[in-house]
C-alpha cells in the first residue's frame, strides 16, 4: 500500500489533546496543504487563521457553548485551530472549505498530529458575540465558517473504526 492510500485509511479524529507544541514548520505545511486544496473555478476566496493561543481558543470555545448552551464546551482543548473562511456570496465556499480542510487533516496526520472537525461555528458564525471574536482575528464581515480544524497530539490512540459494508455499488 503506498503512502498516500496508507495516511488516507489510517486517519482517524482525535477528540482529545496533549499539552504538546505542533513545530512551527510543520504547522506551515499543514497550512499550506489546506492552501492547495481544489476550489470552485480556482476562485480561492479563502482565508486561512491560525490561532495558537490557548486564551483565544478558550474564549471562542466560551462563546460557542454560551450560544448552543452547551456547558463545559471545549472543542476538544486543542494546541490551534485552523479557521478556513470563504466569501458568502462564492456559491462554492462550503465545498472549498471542504477540500482544504480534509487536506489538512491528512497532512497533519502525515506529521502525527491529530485533528477533528469542529462544525459548531457555521450555525452561530453570525451572531454579535462570536463575529467580534472573528473580526480580532482579521476574518472578514463577509467571510463565513464552515468549519475548524482543531489540531495537536492526540492524548490517546483512536480506535481504527470497521467501515460499513454494503456502502458501494458498482454499476459496469
């Protein structure tokens, strides 16, 4: 099995982190990996934010859980989130999103590091509390979340899941 196929069938979400720095050069790869994701007509009206300081996190996580009403909500307590932003008005934001932030997780997988997808932001990315938030980060008023990646060194190693047998059909 060659790489690829090897980090594809292996990755797994981690929803719990260690208290481990991510490199700085690997981090900029995994960026960059997100960077070079497919986009609708190569529009690439992304953004990428990068945040590291665990206060940051925590005051995100703060709000997202005070809007869902969610106690204790963490996303996970992770070393970064990787926030890509997209145009609300580009018709292909969320599939670009998408792609970049599965090419994320696989290069950060490739590293050792663990991600998982934090969704929560799109459904409250609007409201007053949070968009201040984005606004210090520099995430545009017409930019819009799909979705996180939250990042770091797994505390424990994931299960390897069976997949669903009878999910693909082949027509010839």
């Amino acid at each position: 099995m060659n790489e690829i196929m090897k980090n594809i069938l292996t990755r797994r979400s981690i929803r719990g982190f260690q208290e481990k720095e991510i490199p700085k050069e690997e981090l900029e790869q995994i960026v960059q990996a997100g960077l070079y994701a497919p986009s609708g007509h190569n529009y690439q009206t992304w953004k990428f934010t990068v945040v590291t300081s665990k206060e940051e996190i925590q005051k995100l996580a703060e709000m997202i859980g005070k809007k869902l009403k969610r106690e204790h909500y963490d996303m996970y307590q992770p070393q970064v989130l990787l926030i890509p932003s997209n145009k609300k008005d580009n018709p292909h934001a969320m599939e670009d999103n998408a792609c970049a932030l599965e090419n994320i997780f696989l290069a950060a997988h490739s590293f050792g590091v663990g991600s998982v997808w934090i969704n929560q932001l799109r459904d409250v990315c609007e409201e007053k509390e949070i968009r201040e938030i984005l606004r210090g980060w520099e995430i545009p008023d017409d930019h819009q979340v799909f979705g996180i990646a939250a990042l770091g060194y797994a505390k424990a190693q994931p299960k390897q899941e069976v997949k669903k047998i009878g999910t693909v059909h082949y027509v010839e």
